[in-house]
C-alpha cells in the first residue's frame, strides 16, 4: 500500500467514524453502529 492509498482509507475511515456518531446520535442502530466504530477506530489506530 503507498501513501497516496494509506492517506485514502483514513479519509474514508474518519468519513465513516462520522456518519455512524450521527447516526448513533439520531438513535440509529446502536448495536452494530458501536461495533463498526470500534473497528474503524482500531484500523484508524493501525493506519
């Protein structure tokens, strides 16, 4: 994976972080919006 790649899937991580803290904050789908973001965070973190 080069840079411009690794730069890309931490704008679409963060994009998603986002979406599902709103949707959370709508009262979406708590459950699985709680584990996707516990995933994108780990990933974020590995990035």
């Amino acid at each position: 994976m080069n840079d411009e790649q690794i730069h890309q899937a931490i704008e679409e991580l963060v994009a998603e972080e986002h979406r599902l803290w709103e949707n959370q904050a709508r009262g979406g789908h708590p459950e699985s919006d709680a584990q996707r973001l516990a995933v994108a965070k780990v990933t974020l973190d590995r990035y």
